[in-house]
C-alpha cells in the first residue's frame, strides 16, 4: 500500500486529486490539508510514501515545505489560475 498525503489550499484542487487517485486502490490517501504548515506536521509524524503538493500557498507554499521534508516522493501540483468553480476541472 502507497500512503498518500494531499496538500493545496483549495478544496476543489483535492477534490480532484481525490477523484484522479480513486481507481489506484493501492494508494491510501492517509491525509489531506489546506496549508503548509498543517501538512509539515503531519508528513513529519505520518511519514507518507508520496506527497500531491500545491506549488502556490499561503505562509508555507509547496517548494520550501518540500525542501523541509525530504522522506518522502513529492508529486508537484500547479494551476495557472485559482479554481473558483468544480466544473472548471
């Protein structure tokens, strides 16, 4: 089993990498948060296989909280606009 943690600030952003993931039903997503330094904490304690990580957020954004973390694999997830509306994905 991969086990999984899925960082961005948007919900919709989740949601689809949720969606995207659901047929692997050998990734575990073991975490899911909206802000770097919630998921800081939890990669360090969870310690993930693979991380889905937005590029742009607030406080903490993806690179530096990959460069803080290096236990795990991180798969880099990038919008070139804000997702306001679901159907957009």
């Amino acid at each position: 089993m991969i086990r999984a943690i899925v960082v961005d600030d948007e919900l919709p952003a989740i949601d689809r990498i949720k969606k995207l993931l659901k047929p692997y039903a050998d990734i575990d997503i073991i975490g899911e948060f909206f802000d770097g330094l919630s998921a800081l904490s939890a990669i360090e304690e969870k310690k993930p296989d693979i991380v889905f990580l937005d590029i742009d957020m607030p406080e903490l954004n993806g690179v530096p909280l990959h460069n803080l973390t290096t236990t795990h694999r991180t798969v880099f997830l990038a919008s070139p606009t804000r997702i306001t509306d679901p159907k957009q994905l």
